[in-house]
C-alpha cells in the first residue's frame, strides 16, 4: 500500500504539504503510523497546477525513496499551487519501481492517484484492458493496477452527457469502481479490492475511501477543511475553522496533530466543488462486493 | 533505433565483447558507426547464461548510459560466460526510458532483444495484445514494441509440435515477424517495419534482419565465426578462422577491424544450432510487404 | 567539457531556455554544433531564482540525460523565474557522474557552473583545498574542479571589503581564476586550464571566458541582450534590440538563430549589474599562464 | 547507521548471503532488529573476488533501495564468489546518497566497509584528509568520514614494513582506529565515534567493533564459523560445527536463526587468517576515549 495527500486551496508552498507537517507525506514514506508494514519506499510522487502558465498538471516522480531526494526538497520550497497531489509508493508485489508506474499519473488536465490495490489483479487486468477506448488505452504507460483505473475513469467522465457539470468526476470514478468490483465478481476474484482513489482537475477533487471486503478494513482516509493551511515553525494547522471557500486536505493520515481531521467513512466519497465545498456520497448505488 | 551484440562460444569475460573492442557495444552507445543519430543513450542490457548455478539467463539493465555505468564497467571484468547478449537503446518516440523497457528481456530460459521498430505500432498494438495467452500477456514488463514480439515468440514456441527440436526457434521468430507484418497489412499501415530480432536459450540462437520495407533499408546486421574470439591489448579477433565448435558473434555492427565480419543479407535469419553451426534462412517463406 | 546557458531578465518559463530553442541547452545535451564532441549526457542541472519564496536558489540536477528526463520537461512549462542557470555535462575523465558533481552548484544565494577544465587538477587539488576557509570547504558536496572553484569563490568574496558593492562579484571570481593559475604554475602544471565560469545572486552575475593556454582554445562564450526574450512556436528571439533595463542571455552557443549572438573575447569577463547592464572586463590584470 | 555482511570460506553463491537468510542483508535494510530505526534504504553495495579472472574486487553499488533492485537480485544467483562483502546503507545526516558514496570501497586489491559513524566528523575530516598521503587521497571518490578512513588504512597499511605479514591489516585497522580517536580527542570532539570497520583482501579480513564511547553502546557485532555455509529451502546454516578450513561470516546482526552466531566483545577486532583460522584481539593497546 500506499500514503497519499491532496490538496485544494488558496496556494501553498508545496512544502507546506510534502516536509513541513509533523507527519509529512515524505515522513510517512518511511514511518506510517497507519500501516502494518511503515516503509513506503518505493518511489514518490507531485502532481500540482500552476493554471497561468499550463492547463495541464506538472508532474515530478521519483523511483528513489522521497526522504532523501535533494530535487524534491528544493522544489518543494519555490513551488506555489492551489492543487496538490503527492504520493509515497510501497510497490505491490510484482509491480516493477519505474518512473511510470509512480503515482501521480496525468492526463490532460486529470491527475490521479491510488492507495490499495485491485484484489486479484492478475486475473481481471486483461478484461479492464481491453474494454478501454483507443484513446484511454493509449494514455497508459505503465503496468499498474492504478494507472489502469485511470485510464478507466477518463473513458467514464468521457462517456458521460454533461461532463463538465458537478458532479460528474464523482459519476466517473463511482463507475469505475463498478467496473472493477463487476470485473472482479465476472472473474471469480475473492480476494477484497482497496480503492482508496484521488481524482483532480485542478478546480475539483473526487477521493473515495473503498473497499469490496469487509468495510473495517478500509484503507484509512481523513478530510480536514477550513479557511486556510499554514506551516509555522514546524506547526502546521487550519488557521479558521470556518468551512466554505477555504482550503481542503484529504489525505491517508493525518499531516498534523491539528484538530479537525474527520475520518471518512467506508465506502464514501468525498466530493471537493469548484467553491471548495465538501460533501460525502456513497460510492456505490448497489451495495459492492455482491452483499 | 539501437545496437546489440550476441557471442555464442567458449567462455569469454563479459569485456571482451562490452568494453575491449575498438567499437565495443559501450563506443556504439554513443559513436555509432553506421546510423545517421549516433547516439544510443537511453539505457542498456546485458544477458548472460551460468548454467552451472541457473537454467535462467542473468540480467543486468540501466536507464543511465553505459558508458558511465560503474557497475556495469566492474562486472563486465569478472563476468565469464558462453552466452551473452548486449544492447543499447536510443528510445523509440513515445516508448519512456525505464528499466523495464530495457533490453534484453528474460523469460524462463530465453533471452530476447530488438533493433528497431514496429511501424504504426500504436495502432497494431492491441490486436497483438490480444492475441496473447494470458501466460504470454504476464510475462510483459514494460510497454515496448520489442517486449510484446518476445510475448508473441513465447505463445508461438510453445505451440511448435516440437519445441526443442533443431530449428524450433527460428520457425517461432519467423511466425512472430509474418504476425507482425499480417498485423500491420491488416491496420492499413503504411510504415515499414524494422525487425532485427535476437533470441537466445543459451545454447542456441536466430537473430533476425528483417523489415517489411525497402530490403536496402533493413537495419545493418553482421556475423563473425571462428575458433576463439579473443582480446589482447585493445585487439579483438578471431584467433582461428575455422568454422564449427567455436565461437559466434552477431552484432548490429562488427566489434573490430578484424576480418571475417560478414554482413547479413536483408530478410535472412542467422541460426546457430546447438553445436554452434551457422546456417541461414529466409525470415519468411511469403514475400512480406509487397505480397 | 560541457554547455551552459544563463538568463537574467523579467520572467520567463524555463522551457523558453531549456527546451523550446532550436539549439536549447537540451538538444546541446546530444548534439552540441562547437564542440569536437557532440555528446553532453553526463547529468544535467538547472538552478532558478523564486525572491518571493526563497532567497536561495531553488535546483534540480540528475545524473541521466537531460534529453529523456520528464521530470525535467514537465517542470521547465511552469516554472517561471527572472534569473536562470542551465548547463549539461560531459564528465571529465576521472571525475564520477553523481548528482552532487552536476551543475550548477549553489550556497546561500549564489549559483555557480563551469564549463572547461582545471589543467593538471590531480596536482593542484589539494593545495585549493588548503587554501579553503572551514566554511567553504564543507559546501563542498562532490569533487569536481568545478565545485572547488566555487568555493574558492565564496572565500574570495567574502573577504571583498565591500561584498555588496556592484563588481564585487568579479573581482571575486577574477581571484578564482588567479589563484588557479598560480596554483597550477606553482605545481610545474602545463596543461592549459579552461575556466568558463559563471556565477549569479539572482539578480546580478558573471561569466568568464578564460584560458591559461593559447587564447584561441578558449571555450566558446557568447552573449545576447534586448528587451524581451520570448519562444513563439519554435522561433525564440529578443523582440526588441534596445539595450538596458532587458533580458542578458550568457551562453556557451547561441541559443538561435537570432541576430544578435556576440562572442565573447576570450579572458574577459561578461558583467550583468543590478539594472542588467552589461559590461566587458578582462579576467586578470596580470596576464596569465606566465605569458 | 547500517549495516554489513562479510564472507570468507569456499565459493558460496551471492544469494546465500544476500537474500536467501530469513535475516539476510536486505531483510536488513527495510527491517533490521538490532537498530532503533530500521531502515537502511540510502543505498547498498556488493564487492566480491573472483581472483581467477581479476586481482581486484567487482564491486556492485546503487543508490536505490537494496529491496527492490532487481539488477541485484538476478547478479546475486548467478555469482560464486569466496570473498563478499555486503553492506546496506542508511546515511549519516548530512552525506549526500550518491553511488560513490555507498559502501564497500575499492582501492586495488582492498575492499572496506563501515557500520557507525567518526563523531564530530565536521570537525575533524580536514586534519585527517590532510594527513593522507597523495596517492591515498586520489583513492577518495566521495564524501564519507567511511571512505576517509579506508583511504587511512591504505597509507596506515603502506607504511607497515611487512604489509604481507599475517595480521598486517589488523595493525593498519588499528592505526587508522587509534588516528581517528586522536583526531577527535585532539579537535576536543566529545560525541563518540562508532568505527565497525571491516576490510579485506579476498583471502583475509579484519573486522572491528569499537567505540570511542561507552562500550555497552558498540554497534552489535557477530561472527559465525564452521565447515560451510549453506542455504537450502530458506533454511540457512553451517553444516558442520568444524573449525578451521571453513567458512567465516562476520556480520552486523545473524543472518538466520542458526545457532553458533557469537557476539563480538566491544573494542575487538575479529582478525580472519589464510587459512581461514578466525582469532580476536583487542581494537587498541592504549585504552581509547577514557585515556
């Protein structure tokens, strides 16, 4: 598994997100509070959006371990965006560590990130293949269950009769959700899927915290919202807790010893609006997992 | 596009084919001869066979150069082997530069490389994806042209009535190339092809000089065989011209000034049985292309 | 030896310098025009001037091939900076390719590059190193002439009686170059040395084109200033030759085929002030190499 | 910290060591049981002898994580070797992670490695390099206080008048342990230095485990002989309890749950002989730190 933040606000200094926090996205790649096993040291992601000079995401990845990449401390210091997306990997057995297998992945203005792993991948990862558009298929450049999702979600936001209305990213992943627990079901797979799965325009923000197995064993999930994120002297927390036009964190583990960090139940969705508002749906109809 | 070597023989340190010769697999890898780029500078490989200690090839790959690899530099030194296969990689566009994209590839006992290209290759990718058996479909690493034909070669081995019968490899190359052209006629692709194939189980091998193309056009190919391929003070030769029970080289460009490097005619296979006899063979018995 | 490329001037994206020229500092990583060798793919770094965030400069540096490294490509479209250091590397014989080797290097809020050779440094080494303050020797990361000469520089500067004064900072490095020389002339060294260097504060810099040898080896050094550098669909230019309050490009070659490219006589130094003026200096009052 | 591995007996292959031990180096370097941190993922090196084919160690060095390098673990089955080194790294903060910073070092016949750290190394790395003769400081390709020291070794062993001599190494060892000390003691440094220092030359070793501390806080040190090493089915240990002739293996922390792992007093050595015989002496006549 995985650790991933996201993050949606006024612009922050990236490393506002990456290093300063106590519990920093680099300080869970090798001490996670949240995970059996602590080390996730198989390559680290950013994706942010700096919308004046680029409609499409920058992307930094790394197969080296985050603690120790002097790029990624650097960069850290001068970058400011309003939408932020990082990731420190512990591979799946099997998954090569290359730079396209890193989380973030991009695509036009989407980027995407996963925390889990599609239960018995091996047995449903042709059938997911081969029902992607020309296009979704040829955005792929790795190996991994999760940049396959993506490819998933983007042929499911494409599909869908207004795909710019709000909403419709949620629409896109709750579908490809489906697909993957409807793929699994098809293919016998009794092993649990864990989706905990980050999608972002740079405006808007879809995060589910899912599982096809039992509903405790979700991966964690936190959502903390408030006018606005700052690092001072090491203390990093929401300086107003007022809700609406503010800043949102979504992220596998609390950065902070800061109150106000919400734990998102299992199977939800949370659903990040142009104005930054936060709300929860369920992230599927039909109850997953044939319960 | 890119270079290989391949040494079938007596024992021979590892350097003797990627350092030593004056245009050693290392000097191609950013001097090559006969290319219009002369730079191959986007990775390398090395596949070498220890049967005494695996029935599997040894595998040594790198995003970086290799001519300022260390590692490779230190293990080529004390390396000893009776089957080696080398490459350099200049990335096809597209194609990233990972590890796993590397050449040589290894699966059970078979070793594998390419220089070259499949033309059109995004738009007969899928159909030659789904021809695959889900075994075949596993043994894919990486998102290269090269990767899927060693796939394709797996499916059609195994499907020979005699898999290790004399030859048996080379009628699973040829059908791989003649999938590969079909394919293609089938996409309406225009692009020729260019498939200069190298596989290898460690005793034997074929190497491919092929393209669906103008014949003039194929990608350079040379065979060099002799008693004993020796290296002595910067000098590399063959120490005896006789031919059988000795040692063969097929490289995209002669390693030496030495005599006896003769070049492949286009749309040939070079084979080389189990006691080291060199024939070869028409890579298709159809005209391909222009049929 | 290596290529460079510096930038002072308002704004401009990364890409503008590092990509989107016909002759970037990219496509001078593999195909440099006035070099013997054409191939720079030992690392490459880039390090870039954010005042409002940082008063150090922020760096990004790798040991693979600028030509392939997304990371790179990505992070040059939204990067936005008023003052720029680039450079590709071709390492030295015996100088190791590490990250911490590439350039440019930076302390404080001084970037620094060079693009040539200590003569002789194996002999010279330890007595520069000597001469080091504590301070400058532990900025010392790697081990290349290059990164000693910068903190020669540091120590030099530092002991100007009026370190901020407009031409402190070539004094200081016309004492580098100095000290150099008669290092090397105090060791019996006759190897030439070349000492294209360049140093920024991120508002003001220097760049030397100098050589203890015949001036006519000097490395190539050319400079470009107007109002305004700007890329506009592959064609970069200065959109207005007025001098003065504008844009100062310092180049090891001519970034495009704009007029406007002035090589830089050889042993003298290009200073950009404070208000971008541009000026010549010799590098040494008292002619070098014993002449 | 890190930790080592050190091997001298009949050819085992690489993996016996490297992978194969419930406790092996790389289980080491995500998961060690006798560290506060457990982590070592700056990083991990290899050397070994193969003297038919060199006098000099190959060495295998990266900057990755040693858990996930499948260069490693494909070398590591295929290579026989009587003499390994094997070392996982978790940086000092501070020293850079570059290659030539990772353990072991090379210098002609001579392997080293370091489990600690020289206390207040910033205070005293200056005299000490100073003190080096020249061809012991061209030796030096990095920044470690551990590669300092085997550069100390080299001038230390050079100097002894019988450098053949059974227990030369132990004497050189000492010195440049006792140098360290002076340094420190000298540049009134009071944090204590952790010098596990293990050398060797392909037939011999030696292997320290020293502070200049408290000796109850000397890094864990354990030896193991026997007839021969073995690792079958997961299951690793000597077949024979026989001493002498046989195999040594000198390591951080047990590689397996195999009994006859003794641990090593603080302020020894562990000197292993031509024959293989293993015999400790104490690391310094004159009692160090408290003197």
């Amino acid at each position: 598994m995985c650790r991933f933040a996201l993050y949606l606000g006024p612009p922050i200094v990236l490393d506002t997100l990456v290093t300063k926090p106590v519990n920093s996205i680099i300080h869970q790649s090798f001490h996670s509070h949240e995970r059996k096993e602590p080390l996730n040291g198989d390559g680290f992601g950013v994706a942010w959006y700096v919308p004046e000079l680029s409609p499409t995401p920058a992307l930094f990845r790394s197969i080296t371990p985050a603690w120790n990449n002097d790029n990624l401390l650097s960069l850290a210091g001068v970058t400011l965006s309003e939408c932020i997306l990082a990731h420190v990997r512990a591979a799946s057995p099997g998954l090569p560590v290359t730079q396209t297998n890193c989380h973030p992945f991009t695509h036009g203005r989407y980027s995407f990130m996963h925390n889990g792993a599609i239960g018995g991948f091996d047995r449903v990862r042709r059938a997911l293949l081969q029902s992607l558009s020309d296009e979704a298929f040829r955005a792929i450049h790795g190996t991994t269950d999760s940049e396959l999702m993506f490819a998933m979600f983007l042929d499911h936001h494409k599909r869908l009769e207004a795909p710019e209305a709000a909403g419709a990213m949620a629409l896109a992943l709750e579908a490809t959700i489906q697909q993957v627990v409807k793929a699994a079901e098809a293919a016998g797979v009794v092993e649990p899927s864990y989706l905990n799965l980050a999608v972002a325009d740079g405006r808007r923000a879809v995060v589910s915290r899912f599982t096809s197995g039992a509903p405790a064993e979700a991966a964690s999930l936190y959502v903390h919202e408030g006018k606005q994120y700052v690092c001072e002297e090491g203390l990093c927390r929401m300086v107003s807790p007022d809700v609406g036009r503010g800043a949102v964190l979504v992220c596998s583990e609390p950065l902070s010893q800061d109150e106000g960090w919400e734990r998102v139940p299992p199977n939800q969705m949370v659903v990040v609006g142009d104005d930054r508002s936060v709300s929860l749906r369920a992230c599927a109809p039909v109850p997953p997992g044939g319960a």
